[in-house]
C-alpha cells in the first residue's frame, strides 16, 4: 500500500507544499484540523505535516496519534516562524529512543 503526504494549518503555509506534490489542506479552526487529520489517517497518509500553531489547539488529537503507528505527525513551522514545539518533540523523541539527547 502506498502511503501518501499532507499539510494542514494556515493557508498561507499549506498551499505552496502542493508545488512538490503534497496534498494541502487549509484549516482556519481545531475543530476543523481535528477532523482533516482523522479523515487523513483513515485514508492512508502515511506522514501529515502540520503547523504549530495549529498543533497548540490540539494537543489531545497529536497524543492520540502519538500512540498509532500511522500516521506520522511531524509539525512545522507557521508563516510567523517557529515555536520550538516541532524541536522539542524531535528532541523527546531522540531521547526516548537513545536513552539522552544527542542533539
């Protein structure tokens, strides 16, 4: 089966991810984010991109999705810069597959 790649967050961020073949989709709400998100997993994308921004609205659908094996949920960060939330996972995650953080 062949997994595919999507962007969700502000407009602004998604719609240029299409020029390299992801499929974008804007959200403007959580509740709205939430929902792209499931419908995403249950049509097989394999790594789901989303804004920070977007992310802080939804910590609860990121530790769901923590927990299954796909999709990935990486963030990124919005049009305004970083949050350093999309770091801070990275480096919890190094530390829990390592056992300290080696970044």
């Amino acid at each position: 089966m062949a997994y595919k790649i999507g962007v969700v967050g502000e407009k602004d961020v998604v719609v240029p991810f299409q020029l390299i073949g992801f499929d974008a989709y804007p959200v403007i709400s959580s509740q709205q984010a939430r929902e792209t998100i499931r419908k995403m997993a249950d049509d097989h994308y394999g790594v789901i991109y989303l804004t920070e921004t977007i992310a802080q609205q939804i910590p609860d659908t990121i530790a769901f999705y923590d927990t299954q094996v796909s999709p990935a949920i990486i963030l990124i960060p919005s049009h305004k810069g970083s949050l350093g939330i999309g770091q801070s996972r990275v480096n919890d995650n190094v530390e829990k597959a390592v056992g300290q953080n080696i970044l």
